[in-house]
C-alpha cells in the first residue's frame, strides 16, 4: 500500500467516484488535496481520509470560475509543495438544465452542461499543467499525470436510457483534449489518459438506480459488475494511472466498464414486450 508514497494528488469532486478514488490515492500513500463545489463535502472527505491515517486537505471552489480554479489549485501547492497527479472528476448530468436528445436541447441546456463537464475539466487542466511544467520531475523521472474523467455513453451509447447528448458531447470532447494535451507536454513529462467508466453507483446516478428497468438493463449490459458499477472498481484504475505502474502510458482511453462497451444486448430481456 505505497505505490504513491511521496506524491501528491489533486482530486476534484468529493462524492462517488471521487470519495472513492481519493481514499484509495491516500491508503496508496499520497498527500491527497480535495477540491469540490460544497465546502461541507470536501472537508467532510478530507477529514474521513485524516481519521483513517491518510494526509489530506481540502478547499472549496467553482470549478467554472478561472479565479476559484487558479486560487484551489495555488492553495494546494501552497499546503505540499507541489502536485504530482490529477484526477478530473467533478462534473454531472445536465438533465436539470435540459440535456436529452438534441432536438429537445435548448442553447441554456447545452452551455450549462458542457460548462459543468467540459469547461470545468479543461480550467482544472490548465491551471495543474502550468505548475506541472514548473516543477522539477519526481522520481519517476515525470512531472506529473492527469486522469480526466470520461463516460462510456460518449462512445457506445444507450440512447433509450441515456440520451443525454450535451452530456456525451462533452464527454466526447475530453478524449480530444486528452489526445492534444497527451502530444503537447509529452516533452515536458506531463502524462494524460481519460478513464470512462460505465453505469457507476453515484450521487449523479440516482436516476438510474432508482428505475427497475435501467437497472435490469445494466446487469445485461456490464455482466462483470452487475446492475451498478461500485466506484472502488474506478479508483483501482485511478491508482493505475497516477502511480509509477503507468509511468510509461500516456494519450490512452480506458473503459472501465463491466463489458458495457463490448456487450450486445436489447434494451429489453429476451421474451419481454414493449
């Protein structure tokens, strides 16, 4: 349980995923930095990884704001020096804005959801590579790698279940950013890789869990994991690409995802009618 000792990782999100995914950095022994939009979360999360022996801190920021990016991001060199790795999670269905197929899309709808997706991922980006540039490498002989966080509906949809197409577009576009950041600071030893995983027992998927069918739907389409992924399953492979183990991997896509993007089901069990 050392694989990140000496390191430090930045994890924005502070629920499902990121919770998970900031326990596991800690128990690898990494001095772990929480940012999130609910300031009683973070905290909440930073204190759950101190009582159980880990190094954590946290702060409070709208990851839309350049200013709140920039002030999160220079507290958390301010607290360990230095940021080793990036874990891009926070982001969220854009159903409450009025994301769904894009007939039904309004100009608000896909603003808001390709802000809190798409533009939150890429300020976090910006403001972590430029003091990854700045610092000596670790012993790795790396900067640094960020892990953004993608969706598997981006690229093998479920359109009767999740036709969310903002949602997906911006997902979409994070493995294009990937793929351009992975070439540009490839020479400053800056790796970059985007993890999708598929339905992931989250906050945000309380919809999902909450329809007997999606849910059926699910145990088909990601038979490794069942109904609904558990966000440990995710962390793993954030463990993967912040430690030393991926020092080599970089402009790479994963899916993590129960067999959801290989799998060849109908929306409905055999024998059921519509």
């Amino acid at each position: 349980m050392s694989r990140l000792a000496d390191r430090v990782c930045l994890v924005t999100g502070s629920t499902g995923i990121a919770a998970a995914s900031a326990t596991r950095l800690a128990a690898e022994g990494a001095a772990v930095f929480v940012v999130s939009r609910t300031d009683e979360h973070a905290r909440g999360l930073a204190e759950r990884i101190r009582a159980a022996g880990g190094n954590a801190d946290w702060a409070a920021a709208e990851l839309s704001i350049e200013a709140a990016v920039d002030a999160a991001v220079a507290a958390c060199v301010e607290r360990f020096g230095r940021i080793d790795g990036l874990f891009s999670v926070a982001g969220g269905s854009g159903r409450r804005f009025g994301d769904g197929p894009i007939h039904t899309v309004g100009r608000e709808a896909w603003d808001r959801t390709l802000e809190l997706n798409l533009t939150t991922q890429a300020l976090v980006c910006r403001s972590v590579v430029a003091r990854m540039r700045d610092q000596d490498p670790n012993s790795s002989g790396t900067r640094g790698s960020i892990l953004l966080m993608g969706s598997v509906t981006a690229s093998d949809p479920a359109p009767e279940f999740f036709a969310t197409h903002a949602y997906a577009a911006a997902k979409g576009a994070l493995t294009a950013l990937m793929t351009t950041m992975a070439a540009a600071y490839l020479p400053d030893r800056i790796r970059v890789n985007v993890v999708a995983p598929g339905l992931t027992a989250t906050p945000m998927a309380r919809r999902a869990a909450d329809d007997a069918a999606i849910r059926a739907y699910g145990a088909r389409k990601q038979p490794l994991a069942g109904e609904l992924m558990d966000p440990d399953e995710v962390a793993h492979a954030a463990v993967y690409f912040l430690s030393d183990e991926s020092r080599v991997v970089t402009g790479q896509l994963l899916k993590v995802d129960g067999g959801w993007s290989v799998a060849s089901v109908s929306p409905l069990p055999p024998g059921t009618d519509a």
